[in-house]
C-alpha cells in the first residue's frame, strides 16, 4: 500500500518539486503552532493563569483550532 502511494501524482510532486515539501512542512509547523498554542493557552486558564481574560475569547478561538488541525492533518499527510 505505502509503495502505492509513493508512485502517485501527488508524491512525485512533492519529493520533484523545489518548493513544495518546504511549503507543506511551512504549513504544517504553523499549524501545529496554532493548535499548540492556542491549545496551552487555553489549559493555563483553566490552572488559574490569565485571570483578567475572559474564558469566551478561548471559546471564539475554537473554529481557528479546528482550521489549524485540519491544516495540519492535510499537510502532515502530504508530506508522508
């Protein structure tokens, strides 16, 4: 299965091309960021840090998260 990938369209691309695997991986270090980030934020509220924040500003966040993630998804499985 994996050799099968390997032989695909889109994997050729990636390993040819001279700036598609440092954009994927670009791409997918600042998702990681974001999720990362966002996410210990978040958890450090929670422990009692940031008392003058609101907890509704992490909640407005979520949509920003879940678009990291699947940034993150996609660009993880391109690079495999």
């Amino acid at each position: 299965m994996l050799t099968a990938l390997e032989t695909t369209s889109l994997a050729i691309w990636v390993g040819e091309s001279l700036w598609a695997y440092p954009a994927l991986l670009a791409c997918h270090i600042v998702g990681l960021a974001i999720v990362v980030g966002l996410l210990s934020m978040r958890d450090l509220k929670l422990l009692g840090f940031f008392e003058g924040v609101d907890f509704r500003i992490f909640s407005d966040l979520i949509p920003l998260v879940i678009a990291a993630f699947c940034l993150n998804a996609l660009s993880g499985f391109l690079l495999f």
